[in-house]
C-alpha cells in the first residue's frame, strides 16, 4: 500500500525549460490526494519557488522535501527547518570571483513559506558583465551581496555556471576546497546545488516520514540526477526516469519513461487504477 509519493522535480516531473508542469501532471497529483495518497515534491527549490509550477495550486506544495532537504512540510506545516551559514555563502562567492559569468544565488525567506524570496548574487568580480548579464537574464530581481542576513536566513542556493566561459568540475573543485563545509552536486549541465555536506534530502526524509506514521516501503521516489542519489538508494520502490542520469539508473530499483513524456503521471495513474 503506497501512502507516499515524493518526486524530484527538474528533469523529473518539470521537462528542463519548461515552466509549469504538464496539466496531465497536475491532474495526477489531484487524484492521488484525493485517492488519500501524499503527494510532495522533493526538490532543490523552496517551497515558495515550487509553487508557480504546479498553477499557484497550494495543495502541490503541501508535503514535501524541499530545498534539498532544508524545508519539509506536511499539509502546511513546517515541520523542520535548517539553513546555510552567512559565513560558508561569503566564502562561496569569493571563491567564484575568478569564474568570469558564473555566480551563486542564495535564497532567503521567512517563517511564512509563501512569502517571496529574496536573492543575493555572490561571486560577481567587479567588471564581470557577462554574469552581470546573466544574472539579468534569470528574470527576477537580485540583492547585493553584502546585504545578506546573518546565519539562519538563507534556506537555499546554487550555483548558475557559464558554461561558455567554465568547466563546470573546475568550478566545483574549487568551490569544495574552500568550501569543505558544504557540498555541490549537480541536478543539470549548467547548475550546482549548494548543501551542507552531510544533509540531503533523504537526511530530511526520516522526519518526514516519522510525522506521517509511515515506512520506507510505503514511499515512491521518482528521481534523475545526482541530488536524487540519496532518496534512490534510501526508498525501496525507487524510479529513474528514462533521461536520467547513469548514476541516477544504477542507483535506482526500477526505471519508467522519460520526463518529456509525463512518466511520473502515467506511473500514477497507473497506480490509481
């Protein structure tokens, strides 16, 4: 009996560019709910960056993972809560001055998870126009460095890198030798996640899990990349979409179709009948 379902999102439920996900994908994740079954994402965003892509629909946003592991919420209750330090995010950017394009967002928000977020660009050299460029580019406004909050604010971030300009495991190497403290795997070609090293998604899931009475073997996971690793290995009935990554298949139980192709809503609908 599943009671469970917890999906990554980019590259897994949401096709790369795509802003919204598929009506088919909305109208699975109804049906599940109102099947009595949990349906969360489990994602690298925030919940106030998740919800613009389920329609504003806050029954999507409800249960969940989010913010690798930093936000977990069930039925719209925040249940657990970690953040970045002020000081691993200063070291970042000066780590990163010197990746021309490149730069890091950290993510701040409050206690009220619908509020909107505030973004601070880290790692932006004085004269470097082509990350001034896209960071104007990304669409939303973004807030000097060094007005970032004290420890206890930022609750994500990533790393946006120009690949025209970086190698992508250059940046990372040096990024984690300066940075011990946090890890940066990497859910798309031209993006690092920003986690403290040790604490996943699947470090959050116990807690999760915990409030609902559930077990592991109640759970579905579906999932592409490298920050979905963890989930994969830890839920017995895990699932790579057929783009995801090789370590993402070798890491997963069973495999369905692409995500271009509504994958994790077919499995639903699936299951529903």
């Amino acid at each position: 009996m599943i009671k469970l379902i917890l999906s990554d999102m980019d590259g897994t439920l949401l096709p790369f560019g795509a802003v919204t996900v598929s009506q088919r994908t909305h109208e699975a994740v109804l049906a599940a709910q109102q099947a009595g079954i949990h349906f969360g994402p489990a994602s690298g965003r925030d919940r106030a960056a998740l919800l613009p892509a389920f329609y504003g629909d806050q029954r999507c946003v409800s249960t969940g993972i989010m913010a690798n592991g930093k936000q977990v919420f069930l039925n719209g209750e925040l249940i657990l809560r970690r953040s970045l330090s002020q000081d691993a995010m200063m070291r970042l950017g000066e780590a990163l001055l010197p990746f021309e394009g490149s730069f890091a967002l950290a993510n701040v928000i409050s206690e009220d998870p619908f509020s909107p977020t505030t973004s601070y660009a880290l790692g932006v050299a004085a004269g470097d126009e082509a990350a001034r460029a896209n960071i104007a580019g990304a669409r939303q406004a973004i807030t000097p460095a060094d007005e970032l909050p004290s420890d206890g604010a930022v609750i994500s971030a990533g790393i946006f890198v120009d690949t025209c300009l970086n190698a992508v495991d250059d940046l990372r190497r040096i990024a984690e030798s300066t940075c011990p403290d946090l890890a940066f795997p990497q859910p798309s070609p031209f993006f690092l996640d920003v986690i403290e090293r040790g604490w996943t998604k699947a470090s959050a899931l116990s807690a999760l899990l915990d409030a609902m009475g559930v077990t592991p073997e109640e759970v579905v996971y579906f999932g592409d990349s490298e920050n979905d690793l963890t989930m994969l290995e830890a839920i017995p009935n895990s699932y790579a979409v057929a783009n995801a990554s090789p370590e993402a298949r070798d890491a997963a139980r069973q495999h369905i179709g692409p995500c271009e192709e509504d994958a994790v809503a077919q499995f639903i609908e699936d299951l529903l009948a």
